[in-house]
C-alpha cells in the first residue's frame, strides 16, 4: 500500500480598506468567506456598510497592509509575514510619501 498524500485544504485571508479603516480575515474555507469577513471587519471599524474594498487576497500564504501620512498605502502577498510587510511598505513608499510607511497590518493563513 502506497502512503496517500492529500493536497492541503485551502486555507484563504484577505485584507480590505477605506480611507485609513481596515479589515482581515485569515484561515477561512474560501476566496469569498476570506473576503466578506475581511470587508465586514473593515465596514464595522469605518462605521459605513458597503465602505471597503479588499485590496489583497491570498490562500495558504501571508498578506500585509501599510500606511502613510497622507492616505497613501500598498498590500504585499508573500510567503511570510516579514516578506509581505517588506513589500507592502515598498509599495506604499513608491508612493512618495513624506514619511516612511508603516506596516498597519499583517497576517498569514496556514493549515
């Protein structure tokens, strides 16, 4: 008898925002549970249903968020926390902003 590998459930997180208010989600069955609960998150913080918007979703990974003074921001997707908050304040900083961007957010999804 052959061992059965089984591929890894999907294991899904999403990051959503709105001028400044933000939602996440992580370890959900799907795209959609990952980015309705990370909207509801997010429309809950900015106090208005139907606000946000998701800006990163991911399945078995890590996600981020970063800010600037000034409304800027960028969402990274990597392999590890450290990896997607590098490229999420990378993103956000190719924004010109006249402060260095910070890391507001950042989440993995693993099973």
């Amino acid at each position: 008898m052959f061992p059965v590998h089984a591929e890894p459930s999907p294991s899904w997180g999403a990051i959503a925002t709105q001028q400044g208010w933000y939602g996440y989600a992580f370890d959900q069955p799907s795209r959609g549970a990952a980015e309705l609960a990370a909207r509801a998150q997010c429309d809950r913080a900015a106090g208005r249903p139907g606000a946000c918007a998701v800006r990163a979703y991911f399945d078995r990974a890590c996600g981020a968020l970063a800010t600037g003074n000034y409304g800027e921001w960028g969402t990274a997707v990597a392999p590890t926390a450290s990896a997607a908050s590098k490229a999420a304040a990378g993103q956000c900083e190719s924004h010109l902003p006249t402060e260095p961007c910070k890391v507001v957010v950042s989440v993995c999804s693993r099973r």
